[in-house]
C-alpha cells in the first residue's frame, strides 16, 4: 500500500477472519467441505489480531481521500478487533451491514445456533468532512423505501466461478450494492486483500477504476482469468446481468393478453393466466412470493403497469367465475387470477423489450427495476 502514489476514492477489505485451525476436510453427512482456508486465516491470540488490523487500516487511512469511506467484512472473529481499531484511528462508524445468507451452509456443531450471516462495518475516514452515499439509488433498488443495514443475498453462484474457485471469494451481487452506494462512475477502489477480485470484476463493471493487493500467485493468477473473460462483451454483459439481478426486489408479471380483452380486465382490475405449465402458462416458482406489480402489452405494444393488491398472492378460478365477471376464456378449466389496483397507473421510465421471439409472447417474470429503470 505505501506504494501507491495516487489516494482512492474507496476501500472494500475482506481481510483475513482468523477462522481457520489447520484440521482441514470435515465429513458431514456424505459430503467433505474443507473448513481451512489457508495460513493466512489461521487462529491468532487477539492481541496480534489487534495489531494486524490496526497497522493494515492505518495505511488504508493515509492511502484514502479526506470525503473516502472503507467497507470491512468480517465475523465475530476478527470484526469486534477491527471496529475498535477504526474507531483509535478516528474514523467514524457509518453502519453495520449484516449479509444475512440466503442459502447458509449448515453449522457443524449443535451447540450453537446455525451461522447464517457476515457483517460489513461502513466507516468515513473524517468525523467532519461528509462523504458520498447514492441515497436515491438504494431506496429505488429496495422498492421506493429507505434501504435497510441487513442484506439478503445468496452466496457466490457457479457463473461467477468459471475461471477457478478462492475459499473465501464474495459474491458480485455483494459488491454491486457497495459499489454503487459509495462510489461515482470513475473513481478509484482499492481491495487490499482482493483475492480473486472479486472487487474488481464489479468495479470494471461498473466504470470505476480498481486496485488489487494479493499476496498469494495462484490468487492473482485466478484474477487475472477473471479479468480477462470481461474482455468478451457477451460474458461480460451476462456477469453485469447476473450480479445486478436483486434477488429480493420486487417481481413484475409481464403478461400478453388480446387487444379486445385488455380493455375489460383493466376495467375489473384481474389478470388472468391458464393453471398449468402448458404454453402460454406461467410456472409459480418460489420467487412468486415477491410478485408485486403486474404488466399487460398486446404483442409488446399498448403497455399498462400495475401494482398487485396483495403481492405475492394469486387465487385459483373456475372458468365459470370467470365467466361470472364477463371473461370468457377457452383453453382450461382452472386458472390462476391475479387482482391489481385499476385506478393507479404506473409510469415506467424505461420501455420494456418484450418479443421472446417471433410470434411468441409468453408471460415471464421481470424485476421492477426493468421497468422503472435504475442508474
Ligand atoms: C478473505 S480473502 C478475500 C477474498 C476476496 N474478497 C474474493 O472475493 O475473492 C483474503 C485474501 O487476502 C490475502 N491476504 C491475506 N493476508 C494478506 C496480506 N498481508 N497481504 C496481501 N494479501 C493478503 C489472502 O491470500 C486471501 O486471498
């Protein structure tokens, strides 16, 4: 760090949690899962913990700008040592983020309860002198309200694993939100402890420039893979894709239905879809909890957003109730009807793509963000 000549806007640390005890694999049931990360995380006394993570954010210190912030991840191993360290050094603590895990693995003891989060401290480097948070942002990624300090997001997926696995690697998804929080288009991200970069990956990404410290080759040579894979548009588009889905954001049905039925079931404020996974049907996944508005278009075109009455819930219908509402639908016997809100029209800001292909206009499911646009 002391070689760096230019300060950074922002730092993002996933330093060592001193987890590991050196007794390597573990068999829970029929499976192995290696608990040692590596020497560098192994179980220190906490007096060196204190010094390790009080002389690496001293250089972070001088290395950020006055207006910078710093991201520290972290467990109750070593996060309680480096708050304290933060706050000696005269940072100021800006919140703590729990990344609750979507999909924990399981604990290997009973005597506890089960591990299911990590915690991010969010700190300013200057008591008085303000830094940047993309306030408006965060609120329109978490559906209009104020986002929250806890984070529901799955573990790093397998298309963010294709050049090679890190033991301890973040997931995008992770990234994206902090980068977006703190940082402006073009600004400087430094990861001291970068790993496979995954830092990196996202800042590219998402126009800001990256610096990387690691210690270990095989880590740098598995960066390298991954920076090299963004050099293809496609791969590169498909990873911003992936990492800015929110997996807790708010779904919207985007809906086909006849240019002479969308007038009446605008008018009765139901949305009606054959029960089944035959074509033209939808498959209720479990992300329909998160069902929110609905979209109706005729051959992509004519496009009404509403929002749902109740999200995330749906009733089955005979076709005779539905014909008791003045529908008359031919293809089953069962359907499943969604009701919205009929006096309030949503504006949507970005105009949805909605072909499949030719001649085909299935219903599917897309994140609010595709409509309201986000940027
Ligand atoms: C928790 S991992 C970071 C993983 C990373 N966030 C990712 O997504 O791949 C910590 C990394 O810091 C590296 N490391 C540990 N001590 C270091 C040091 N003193 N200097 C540089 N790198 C170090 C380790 O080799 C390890 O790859």
């Amino acid at each position: 760090m002391s070689a760096l000549e230019e300060k950074v806007d922002m730092i993002f640390a996933d330093p060592p949690y001193f987890l590991s005890t050196g007794k390597g694999t573990v068999k829970i049931g029929q499976r192995y899962i290696d608990f040692d990360k590596g020497d560098w995380d192994r179980i220190r006394s906490n007096s060196e913990k204190d010094k390790f993570n009080y002389e690496w954010l001293k250089k972070c210190q001088e290395i950020l700008k006055d207006s910078g912030t710093i991201w520290v991840c972290g467990t109750y191993h070593n996060i309680y040592s480096v708050a304290n360290c933060l706050q000696s050094l005269g940072f100021k603590i800006l919140n703590m983020i729990v990344w609750q895990k979507a999909d924990p693995p399981k604990t290997l003891t009973n005597q506890r309860f089960n591990f299911s989060a990590e915690y991010i401290i969010w700190a300013r480097k200057c008591e008085k002198v303000n830094h940047y948070f993309n306030y408006e942002l965060m609120e329109a990624m978490n559906n209009g309200v104020h986002m929250p300090d806890v984070w529901k997001l799955p573990a790093p997926g397998t298309w963010e694993k294709t050049c090679g696995k890190h033991p301890t690697q973040k997931p995008l998804r992770l990234l994206y939100r902090i980068i977006l929080a703190s940082t402006r288009e073009g600004e400087t991200i430094l990861d001291p402890f970068a790993g496979s970069c995954t830092t990196g990956i996202a800042a590219n990404l998402l126009n800001r420039k990256f610096v990387g410290i690691e210690q270990d080759e095989k880590f740098i040579t598995l960066a390298n893979k991954r920076r090299l894979e963004l050099e293809s548009k496609v791969r590169a588009s498909q990873l911003y894709e992936r990492m800015s889905e929110n997996p807790e954001e708010v779904q919207v049905l985007v809906n086909h239905v006849r240019s002479t039925l969308q007038p009446l079931m605008i008018e009765k404020g139901i949305t009606y879809m054959r029960a089944g996974e035959s074509k033209g049907s939808i498959l209720v996944t479990p992300g329909f909890e998160r069902m929110g508005y609905v979209l109706l278009h005729t051959n992509g075109e004519n496009c009404h957003l509403y929002k749902l009455k109740n999200k995330g819930s749906f009733q089955i219908w005979t076709k005779e109730t539905l014909e008791a509402h003045g529908f008359h639908p031919e293809h089953a016997l069962y359907y499943m009807v969604l009701h919205f809100d009929n006096s309030k029209e949503i504006n949507f800001s970005k105009h949805p793509k909605l072909r499949q292909g030719i001649n085909t206009y299935r219903s599917k499911i897309r994140p609010l963000s595709d409509f309201i646009g986000l940027k």
